[in-house]
C-alpha cells in the first residue's frame, strides 16, 4: 500500500522553474500503452494512453487542485470525458471513462434525461465543481474508442496539447527505440532513387559492435528526395509500442532536419498527412515519420531551417557519396541511429533496344545509350537460352549514343547492360525475333500488353507489362514528340510522361509495341493552384471535383480513372467508380460529386464510398443534389471511389431480456447491432422504446452494441421492449420483446 501511496505523486516542472506535485492519473505502476505524436487514421495522437491491462473500473483522481471545467458523453471518440482545469490554467483531459463521481454523474444523467439523448456536452464555472490533488473523479473504462485504458490529455493555456511526457510525467525507461526502415522518396519526374520514381525502402541491420543500425549497400539518388523513418519506442512498464519523441538527420556531419515532437495545435491535426507518409514495401506497408517539410506544411514541431528536402546532384549535395545518420531519442534520452550512404549519380539509360533483321536474314540488336553526368560508360552484351542464365559476349568502354552488335540465333535473349564508373547501370532484354521465313517481327504485335498508371504532381509515370520477352522495347508518342521507356523487369517497361497546361483538357499518349499503336492512354492536364477555387468535370460531367481556396497545398494535376469496382453483397454499384489521384491530402476538405443517371434507387440509398481495404468500402457523403442529379461528399484524401446504393436494412439480434424471459425488477436492457452498407453514424437513429416510451440508448461501435439506460426500477408484470435501428441510407430495422419482471 506504501508504494502505490508513493507511486501516485509525481513532481511536475512548471513555467518559471517552480515544481507542483502532480497525482498519477492511476492508483497503478505507471505504464503507457501509448504516446504523444503517434499515428491515427486522421490525426496526431495527442495524449499518452495509460494502460489498465485490459481492466476497468480503476480510480481516476486529479491530478492538482482545480475545478471540473467540462463534461462530455458520446459513443464516439472520448467516450465519456472529464475535462479538469489546472489552477495554472492548463486543462487536463480523461478520455474513456467507465462512469463519474456521484455528484457529475448526477448533473450528467439530468442533462441526458432533459435532451433524450446520451450525448450531452456540459461546462462548468469555477466554483461549481472545485476538487483536489487526488481526490477521485471517475472510474476507467473503454468507452469511445479502442480497448480499456485511459487517454490523459495535457493542454496549456491556450488549449494547445503538449507532450505529457515533457511536462514531469517521468515512466521508467531504459530501452533505446527501435528503428524498423528508412524510406528515401524521390520528388518530380527529374528524381530518381535506385534508378525509379518509387519511394526506395532500406532494410536494416543492428551492428552490435557499432551500437548503430546500418544499411548494406549505398542508396543512389538523383534530383529531390527525402528522407523518412519507421520506428517505435519501449519503455520499461509495458512491451506496448510507442512513438520516440526526436528523429534528426545529419548529412555529411552536419546537422540537417530534426523533429521533436512537442505540440501540435488542433487546426494542424489533419497534417499528419504531411509528417507521416504511408509507404509500401516488399511484403507489406506502413506509415513512416517524414523528416523534411512537405509544401503547406504548417506543423511547429520541426527545429532546424529549410524544408530537409535534398537536392542531390547540386550543391553541397554533388555527385560522389554521402553519409547520412539518423538519430532517433526518447524522452529519457536513450538514443538509437542508423548510419548509410547516398550516392548521387544519374545513372545511364538504355533505351530503344529492339532486335532487326536485314534483307539477307542478318540479326543486329540496337540500342541508345545516354548518361545524364558521365561520358563514358562500360557496355556488355550478353546472351540467354531461358532469359535468367547470361553468358557474357562481348565488354567495352563505350561513349553515348548508339550501340550496336551483330548476334546469332543460337540464343533466344540478349541483353545489353550499361554500368557508370559509381557501378550504377541500366539494361535492356530483347527476344530474338519469329524464324526467318516467317512473318516479320514488327508484322506480330505482343499478345499481352497490360498498363498501369501512377500519377504524381506534374507527371504520370506509365508502366506497361508484357506477357512475353517482346523482340523491341515499347516507345511512347506524346504528340509529336518520341518517349523512350526504360526497362525495369525481364518484360515491364515505364516511362515518365510530364504534363503542361494547355488548351485541351487532356493529352492524347500512344503506346506501341513492336512498333505497332497497341493503347491510347489520357492524361487528365486541368490545373490545381493553391489560393484558387476550382470546379473540374470528367467523364463528360460523370464526376466532378470542388476545390476551395485553401484546400491544396501545392500546385498539381488530378488525375481521374474508370475502375470496376468489388463491393459486398450489402452494397449495389449505382454508377461509375472512379480512382482520383495522386495520392494528396488537402487542408480544406475538396467536394466530389458523381453523377447518378437515374435507376431503381431512390435518392436516400444512394452515397459515395472510400474504398478502405480491397473489397471493403465505407460511405463518406451522401448530399443529394437533386437540380443537377448529383451526390456529393466532402473529403480529405484522393483514393478510389464509387456511387453505391445501400438497400439492406441492419440486423438486430441478442435482445436482453429476450422475448419470455422472467427477470429482476432492474434488468440488463442490451441489443447487439450490425450494418455493412452505410453504417450507423448517429445517435438517433438507435432507439430504445420500452412499454411505449424512450429510454437511454448507449451505442458502442466498436463491440456493435446499445444498452439501455432505466430511470427507476420496473413494475412486477408484462413489459415490451422495442428497438429499432436505422442505417446512413434510411434502412429500417426493429425487434421486439415481451418479458414478464416478477
């Protein structure tokens, strides 16, 4: 008992030097199963999670004298919430209560009671509900969101989160963090890294002997790029991970970006987007911690000049190698860092390749060397029987331009590979052309020939897939003007196709296959400026995008594709889908609105979804606008969506008291509810209708369940009890049970 007497006091570091003594939230072992600055779906977590090992109905006491400020109940979010104000006029928030003192719960019930509602948002004055450094206010739970535990909240006097861990609220940590991945991300269609456009991950290594984590081989760059880290903390209490409080970055020995993550102001949460980047790598994905300043980022959490992008290639950063570190703290200060290099160097181009064959059945193949920053580069041609054994046959220095070479038919791949004096390299695989005497090669187009498009800021990078080892490398027309891709796999080719304002809405690319027009591909060119409202149509009015003033952050082009969408049984297709990209995020919400021509559905069912996993879809809008025929929603993210209609009603089961049950005069009223179309996203749509009269409805998304508040004790006899649920789209279901209370 002495212990956790003494665990309960902690010693706050205030402003101006003094120290307050602070109570722990809990009367338990300090333990975290969260931390400042994590990532959430849509925003920074702001508070520290601490941890009540899958239990509730701990003691929550106050942390210093103050006064109960505000009270708030919801399904969502914070559950039920107690917002304490500090006598120093910060606030301290309790996040997921299981249920408050008498004397707030008593206000609380009477405020629900008067607005028929569970929901109520209350405030207080000063003198109303004072209290004391540990005096108890309310019991954990897991109301709102997640699993049991209570979310603290520290705020300052301007209402502004602050990390707790900064402000005396010392765990027991001697663990350094653990750093998973670096991901190096090339910006713009003149930046590259290992050679693509993709975000590059790096696997990484723990060299004991060191006391550092490494990288294997050097990273090669060219253009912009920046740098972002996976990672996580542990602290001594709790295997849980949490978020490190500082990465930095040091180039060359220097000092370069550093985020420490401190404060973030509640009118920036959606900017996570930009500090976090969801990147995907062999075997799976995840979010990384940016360290440079994206365009429109606002966030104060960054402590070195400039936006940490690197211009690799110019500058301090020139050609040649670099050593980059990363150093990851706590706020314990245990450090981890991982070491490796960059190498800046353009490396060369093949491209062109293609196998020919003269009048009198010579076989040549060709190809067109460029190097961006080399004049010289070593060339080898080599052959194949199977296109994965080579066998070198010829090796020299070559200056740019072309190549060429005279081969034979004993071999049915030849390749020609390229590598500059860094040993970065390029290659091309070419397959020997139908037996002389039949048609000629360019007369047999490729029988497959599959293209994707992955869209960026001012650039679309087209990749085409090949079902076979063609006997020439695709080129692109775009206009008058020749793209030569370059080959990245034994029969998948990309190119990168810039765009440009002009007058026609978009741009006409023609792809061909040994050396016949096999696909046209359009590329959307309307323009999105920063401070500039726009209202962009596709598909002939099918889909249109409303942006505001202020809701990009940089200038780009959307670019907007048909897909055929794979939707549950619950949801109908009620028009086209559609995948709008590049993958941005805006500050302001953007509109989208689908146009609907008119079917078996009325407007009601109707919604726009967001596809959130393959398969799965979760409604975002559903604003009919009946004078153009349109539905609309806002959003915050680009991604894949489509029109569907909802037309299944939710399904209601596991009814207590069930239907001629004999219970006590106080039973569990509960109902389990289910809905996987439009979901249900609003408390009034829940009602509880007991011997024809509303009682309390308590929703719990998360376990898919609604509890019934009774005001008093039931009378000895019969009693029905009716629930009914509707869904976003209007669907109606409801269940009803009699029960006798003896």
């Amino acid at each position: 008992m002495v212990k956790s007497v003494l665990l309960a006091l902690v010693v706050l570091a205030v402003p101006g030097g003094a120290e307050e003594r602070l109570f722990w939230p809990l009367r338990l072992e300090p333990a975290l199963s969260s931390t400042f600055g994590e990532t959430r779906a849509t925003a920074f977590h702001v508070g520290m999670d601490v941890k009540t090992w899958g239990k509730t109905g701990y003691e929550v006491q106050a942390l210093a004298d103050g006064y109960i400020w505000r009270v708030r109940t919801s399904p969502w979010g914070y559950g039920r919430a107690v917002y304490l104000k500090l006598s120093d006029g910060r606030t301290v928030v309790y996040g997921h209560l299981q249920r408050f003192v008498p004397q707030i719960a008593e206000r609380v019930h009477k405020a629900q009671v008067k607005r028929g509602s569970y929901s109520v948002d209350l405030y207080f004055n000063e003198g109303d509900l004072p209290v004391e450094g540990g005096e108890l206010i309310a019991w954990s739970g897991q109301s709102g969101a997640g699993p049991p535990h209570l979310h603290l909240e520290l705020r300052d006097g301007d209402n502004v989160p602050v990390n707790p861990l900064l402000h005396g609220f010392a765990i027991a940590d001697t663990i350094a963090p653990t750093l998973q991945r670096v991901a190096i991300t090339p910006y713009g269609s003149g930046a590259q890294v290992e050679g693509g456009h993709d975000p590059y991950v790096l696997g990484l290594r723990f060299r004991p002997e060191r006391g550092e984590f490494t990288v294997a081989k050097p990273i090669q760059v060219h253009g912009w790029v920046g740098v972002s880290i996976q990672m996580y903390d542990r602290a001594d209490g709790a295997s849980n991970e949490l978020a490190p409080y500082s990465a930095a970055l040091e180039l060359d020995g220097r000092a370069y970006f550093a985020a420490e993550y401190d404060r973030v102001a509640y009118a920036d949460m959606h900017q996570i987007a930009l500090d976090r980047s969801l990147v995907k790598f062999a075997g799976g994905a995840g979010d990384f911690f940016n360290l440079c300043r994206l365009p429109g980022n606002r966030l104060g959490f960054y402590k070195e000049r400039g936006n940490g992008l690197l211009n690799t290639g110019k500058g301090a950063l020139g050609k040649g190698m670099h050593e980059a570190v990363i150093m990851v703290t706590d706020v314990n200060g245990n450090e981890s860092r991982v070491r490796f290099r960059l190498l800046v160097d353009a490396p060369p181009q093949i491209t062109n390749a293609r196998i020919s064959i003269s009048a009198d059945s010579i076989y040549t193949i060709e190809a067109q060397l460029t190097d961006a920053d080399d004049a010289l580069v070593a060339v080898e041609l080599a052959s194949s029987l199977d296109g994965e054994t080579w066998k070198e046959v010829d090796r020299r220095q070559s200056r740019l331009g072309e190549l060429k070479w005279r081969i034979h038919r004993g071999a049915a791949y030849w390749r020609v590979r390229a590598l500059d004096p860094a040993g970065e390299g390029a290659f091309a695989i070419c397959r020997l052309p139908v037996e002389a005497g039949e048609e000629q090669a360019g007369e047999v187009p490729v029988s497959g020939f599959v293209v994707e498009r992955r869209s960026h800021q001012d650039f679309v990078e087209i990749v085409m897939r090949h079902d076979q080892v063609p006997s020439a490398a695709p080129r692109v027309r775009v206009g008058a003007s020749w793209l030569d891709p370059r080959q990245t796999g034994l029969r998948e080719f990309r190119v990168a196709v810039p765009i440009k304002p002009g007058d026609s809405a978009q741009i006409p690319v023609d792809l061909y296959a040994q050396g016949l027009p096999v696909e046209q591909v359009l590329l959307d060119r309307q323009l999105v400026r920063p401070g500039i409202a726009h209202d962009l149509s596709f598909y002939g009015g099918q889909i249109t995008l409303r942006f505001a003033e202020a809701s990009v952050y940089t200038p780009f082009f959307p670019q907007v594709e048909v897909f055929e969408p794979q939707t549950p049984q619950e949801l109908l297709v009620a028009g086209a889908a559609f995948s709008l990209g590049p993958e941005f995020s805006f500050d302001r919400k953007m509109e989208i609105r689908l146009r609907y021509e008119g079917g078996d559905w009325p407007a009601e069912k109707l919604g726009i979804y967001r596809e959130v996993a393959e398969g799965k879809w979760g409604m975002v809008g559903n604003e009919w606008d009946a004078a153009h025929g349109q539905v609309g929603a806002k959003v915050r993210h680009f991604g894949r969506y489509a029109l569907l209609a909802d037309l299944v009603p939710p399904e209601i089961d596991a009814l207590r008291p069930a239907a001629g049950k004999v219970v006590e005069a106080r039973p569990t009223i509960r109902a389990a509810i289910r809905d996987m179309g439009a979901g249900i996203g609003r408390e009034k749509d829940i009602e509880l209708v007991l011997d024809g009269r509303s009682i309390l409805a308590e929703y719990d998304p998360d376990a898919g369940l609604v509890h019934g508040h009774l005001p008093e004790d039931l009378l000895p006899g019969q009693h029905n009890l009716l629930v009914r649920v509707r869904d976003m789209s209007g669907n109606q279901a409801e269940v009803r049970s009699e029960f006798e209370v003896r």
